[in-house]
C-alpha cells in the first residue's frame, strides 16, 4: 500500500505570494492532518480533515487554510506568505478521526524569500 | 515555556541502551507518542501508550510512563548506527473526537561506533 505523498516536495515562493501544497493520504483513510515544522517553533499542529470537514484547528492565522475532497486528498494554502513562512509543512493520515496512529508524509520544505 | 520538555542530543555508543527522556504538562493528556525523523523524511511513528500504561515493550523498544511525574522515556536496546535520527516525543489531548498531538522539540540521537 502506497504511503502518503505530498507534492511538491521543494517550493521557493516570494513574500506576499501565495502557495498551494497537496497531500494524498494512504488508501483508505479518510483523516488528513497538517503540521510545520520549524527550527525556532518546532512542529506545530495547522489543522485536521475528516470527512471534507474542518475537525480541529491549531494557533495560526487565517491567511492558513486549508480543504479536503472527496477522495480525502487534501491541499493546504497560505495566502501573502511571510518569510516566517519558511518551513517543512508535514501531513498526516489516520483511518478516522480520532484514530490513534497517524502516517506522516516526507513533507514539502517551502522557502519564502 | 515548552508544553513538552526534551533534552536536545543524546550521544551513544553502537551496541549500548539509549534512554530518551520527557515531560509533558498536561495530566489529561491521553495517548503519549515517540516519533523517529531521519533527515529529508517525515515522522515515523514507533510507538504509543494510553495514559493508564505504566510501560509497554516492542522488540527494543520500551516506554515507560510516571503519571506522577509527568514523565516519558524511550529506551533502545542494542543501539544501532540506524536508529541515529532526531526522536520527538508528543502529548495528545482529545479535541473534537481527535487527538491532537503537541510535540516536544525532538532528541537528536547520535550513535557512534
């Protein structure tokens, strides 16, 4: 069974640009977590898809979005990026919501410059 | 200050036990996790234990859990220059039929022949 995968894998944007990632989750599971990961703040929860349907949501801002289709592929955006931006943006799939263990992706390292 | 307390390296000779060590804060947290991320990689997770669990072995892994104190340890038997990797240890609290992790800043594991 295929992992999850996330494109692109590498992505330089410019400040006040905009960036779409994408994840696919493991056949069969229909939750998809995002996280960033960063040196200064660590890996921090983003937000949790289940069913197409925002679940949970952690600290950012609202220029942080994020949706989940039908197919439970799932894209996260961030609109006039920042250069705190810069991160591995890692996603993760579980079964179901509220599924103890969670399969990560490789993550996409984006660079804001 | 952090939620999730962990020291940051830890160096080990090949063929030694690794005990990585953490704190967490909150004592309805339900299910504590130790993840492994080996460079350009996501998170693997190795393994969990419910909050009622004093320990919980899995081949050269065990965990151990003092509620009391607020504590996790991972332990790695026969340490092996592959298990060199950066160990997260995450607290999770049950949100809207979820659990959402917060992780500690991670362990980097050196292992040395």
């Amino acid at each position: 069974k295929a992992g999850v995968t996330q494109t692109p894998r590498y992505l330089i944007k410019t400040r006040g640009q905009q960036v779409t990632l994408s994840c696919s989750p493991i056949s069969g599971h229909r939750s998809v977590s995002w996280y960033q990961q960063t040196p200064g703040q660590g890996l921090q929860f983003l937000f949790e898809y289940f069913s197409e349907t925002q679940r949970n949501k952690g600290n950012f801002p609202g220029r942080f979005s994020g949706r989940q289709f039908s197919n439970s592929r799932s894209e996260m955006n961030v609109s006039t990026l920042e250069l705190g931006d810069s991160a591995l943006y890692l996603c993760a799939s579980s079964l179901g919501s509220g599924t103890i263990e969670q399969y990560f992706g490789p993550g996409t390292r984006l660079t804001v410059t | 200050g952090e939620d999730v307390e962990q020291s940051l390296f830890l160096s080990v000779r090949e063929g030694d036990s690794s005990v990585i060590n953490c704190t967490y804060t909150d004592s309805s947290s339900t299910y504590l996790y130790w993840y492994k991320q080996e460079p350009g990689a996501g998170l693997q997770l190795l393994t969990y234990i419910f909050s009622n669990m004093d320990m919980k072995q899995d081949q050269r892994l065990t965990v151990l859990l003092n509620k009391k104190d607020k504590h996790l340890s991972l332990r790695i038997a026969d340490t092996q220059t592959g298990d060199s990797a950066i160990y997260f240890c995450a607290e999770t609290l049950p949100s809207g039929g979820s659990y959402i992790p917060t992780f500690g800043r991670g362990t980097s594991l050196i292992v040395h022949p």
